[in-house]
C-alpha cells in the first residue's frame, strides 16, 4: 500500500497560545518575543501585514509597536509546552503513528485512510483541535514527508483550501509543484537554494526533475533523497520514537552583563542543573563538561572576550551536584575581570546510558547515595514547579539580575493553579 504522510501545523502557534485565552486578542496584530524580550519569533498574520517580520529587534520595532496597537509577548515557554501536549493527544485520536517534530508541527500516518476519505479526516482533526483546544491548524497531505510539509505550506498560503492541501495525486501535484518556489522545500536553505539556482532550477517541480545523481553530486546523499520524495518515493518514515541524545547543552544570554566571578559562578550551576535534569530524563550520564562564556559583539566599545574549557569527570554521571561543582570549576579556571560577560553555558557530548557506563578503578563516584537524592530533587521540582529545590550555588532564583527577562509574559493559566483565569 502507497504510504501517506500529514504535517499539521499550528498558526502562528505561540500568539494563538496567547489568544486562546484572551478573546480581546482576536483580530489584533500579536507577536511573542524571543528570550530577554530580544526578537519578534512569532506573528500573527495582523502583525504580519504591519510590516513586522521574523527576526526584528524588538528595540528597533517598540515604538511602532506601541502607535500600531501591536500586542507584545514575552515568550511562555510553560504554556506552549502544555498547549502542544494536548494538540498531540488529539492527534493521536486520529493517527495510531504521530511523529512530533516541533513544538506546533506533528507529522501523523495516514497510511491505513482510504485516499478518499483524507481530506475529510484532516478537516475533522482541525475542526477537533480548534473546538478542544483553541488552536487553529493546517494540514498538508502527501506520499512522502517532504511532499507533506510542502502541501502545509500551500494549505497555509491558498486561503481557498480551507486549511487542507493534499498532493497525494500526481497530476494535482505536478501543477502545483511548478507553481512553488524551490525556497519552500523542507530542509532547504539559503546555501542549497543557491546551488539549486546553478543547476538551473527556479521551482519545485525543476528539483525533482533532477538527475539524483547530479543532486547527491551537489549536496551528499540528502540531495539525493529530496530528489526521491518530492517525485513521491518515501526515503523518511516517522520517527514515533525520539532517537538517544547524544548531545546536550544549556546556553542563555543574561538579561543584564555579568562582570563579576560570583553571578557567573552562580549562572553555570545553574546551567548545570538543568543539563542534571535533561539527562536523568533519558537516563543518561557524560564523564565531561564544556563551560563557555563570551561578551557581546555589539558591546563594540568594550574589550571582547570569548572563553571554553573541558572539565574531565572520574566517570560518567548525572549527578547535579557533581555536575555543577565541576562547572564552577571550570569557570573559576578560566575567568579574567575586566570584561562584561553576555552569555554563559555549558554542553556535554558522547552521552551514554548510565547503568551501562564504565566504573572508575580509583576515585568513583558514589552512584548509591546520589540516585535517591536525584530522585527526590526531580519529585520535589515535578510537584511544586521547576526551581522549588535549587543547589544553593544556584542562588535565589528572585535575586538573579542576570536571569532571563519575561518582562511582558502572560499567565501559565494551565500549569500554575495560581496563576488560573479569573472571571470577573
């Protein structure tokens, strides 16, 4: 049987996160700001006829934000969070196979659906999501993930679909192929729009005329397979269950410069922390730690400094306490005063499975007595909010002047019972 792939996606998923639960937001220009309130990371399609495009400074547009009625939000990370765990459980009412694959878009196996009854399903889901959940979607129908992704991009830009593009025909498909621009393949940037460009190739369509030689010529065997998926032969399948780490970092910019030893000592264990949590979640442990820190390029009257080094553990852990003792160590180790620090963070690599890790012979940890302390940290942060129980390298979280800014943040109304809609 032919296989069939849907993307659905959620409108500008992060200002209608915002709007679900604000009606006086319905037709007014949104946009939802990146951390520290930096960039406009989200638009609604008001903001979007304004002139605000992804990506603008938010000191550059503030003031024509203010004389346009523009909505700004901080971003509400919570809240998003939560608002796409509900979108998936619907999803999952539709489809056995659902593949997240970002916060707001999830490819589903529509494999099983009679080809005619398709486009009816895609358009009950949404019906489904918006009635349930507030949140409005497309959906792109096709026999390859990459046809999916771009028959949501034609759901999303031809109103008179109605929010449903399927590709699944090839002589439907072919007339719109030819219609789209290169620029809207999944996967394909600036760099290979350009080589693209040099092979002759100005849409869709020309790209999957190309010789798949030619292409893995140019661009490895990802070009290869593009070429393969847009003619409609699957080269991906969903990914229904997340591949292991083998990677993980915790890097933020400080809302304000840090130029002292202590705040930056304070920021990496607090970065460590988090990496702690990240890994027991996969049940992981690494035996090395990359601690960064660096100025800002836009401090151009100030001295630049850029900084890194290795912390080598006795053995592989996910243990907070020691992960953080080692982060301040490297800081320690490679500070220099004088400079005014914009961002820190810390990144490990060559994660491995704890329990299958190798023992130190001399100087190991004690796994035994960590275990149960992680444990009850993880229950005590899962109950009563993320930073309830901090290291008290840490700091308190509300005498941080270098944490992120959310100065313009909304409620997490669905994780916060104090921070629940009110009706007045």
């Amino acid at each position: 049987m032919a296989r069939a792939y849907a993307l659905s996606d959620g409108n500008s998923f992060y200002c209608s996160c915002e709007r679900v639960f604000d009606s006086s937001l319905a037709r007014v220009p949104v946009i939802v700001l990146s951390n520290n309130d930096g960039c406009a990371i989200a638009r609604t399609q008001e903001a979007k006829s304004l002139g605000i495009k992804m990506g603008d400074p938010y000191f550059k547009i503030k003031n024509y934000c203010n004389l346009s009625g523009i909505k700004v939000y901080s971003s509400n990370y919570t809240l998003y969070g939560d608002m796409s765990a509900r979108v998936n459980d619907i999803y999952r009412s539709f489809s056995p196979r659902v593949e997240i694959y970002s916060i707001d878009e999830s490819f589903l196996d529509l494999t099983d659906v009679q080809a005619s009854h398709r486009v009816s399903l895609a358009r009950d889901m949404r019906s489904t999501v918006k009635q349930w959940t507030g949140i409005p979607t497309c959906v792109g129908i096709g026999p390859t993930k990459t046809l999916a992704k771009l028959a949501n991009h034609i759901a999303k830009t031809i109103p008179e679909l109605g929010g449903v593009c399927d590709l699944s025909d090839e002589e439907e498909r072919a007339a719109w192929l030819v219609r789209t621009s290169l620029r809207e393949i999944w996967g394909v940037g600036p760099a290979t729009a350009r080589k693209l460009e040099a092979l002759g190739c100005d849409s869709v369509g020309d790209v999957r005329d190309l010789d798949p030689r030619l292409a893995r010529k140019g661009m490895t065997v990802v070009g290869e397979r593009l070429v393969y998926e847009l003619r409609g032969i699957p080269c991906l399948d969903l990914e229904t269950v997340a591949p292991t780490r083998k990677g993980c970092a915790v890097t933020r910019s400080f809302s304000d410069r840090v130029d002292d030893l202590p705040r930056m000592e304070e920021a990496v264990a607090t970065h460590a922390s988090r990496l702690g949590e990240k890994l027991r979640q996969g049940r992981l442990g690494t035996d090395h730690v990359t601690v960064f820190f660096h100025t800002s390029e836009h401090d151009r009257d100030r001295p630049q400094r850029s900084v890194s080094t290795v912390v080598t553990l006795p053995e592989a852990t996910n243990d907070t306490l020691v992960l953080a003792k080692a982060a301040v160590s490297g800081v320690r180790r490679v500070w220099k005063d004088g400079y005014r620090y914009s961002k820190a963070g810390i990144i490990t690599t060559d994660l491995m499975p704890l329990e299958a890790s190798q023992r130190a012979l001399i100087g190991g940890l004690d796994r035994e007595r960590s275990r149960p302390l992680m444990e009850a940290l993880d229950d005590c942060n899962r109950r009563h909010g993320r930073g309830s129980v901090v290291l008290a390298s840490s700091g308190w979280a509300k005498a941080r002047s270098w944490s992120t800014k959310f100065n313009m943040r909304s409620p997490r109304y669905t994780t916060r019972i104090d921070e629940l809609p009110t009706i007045r």
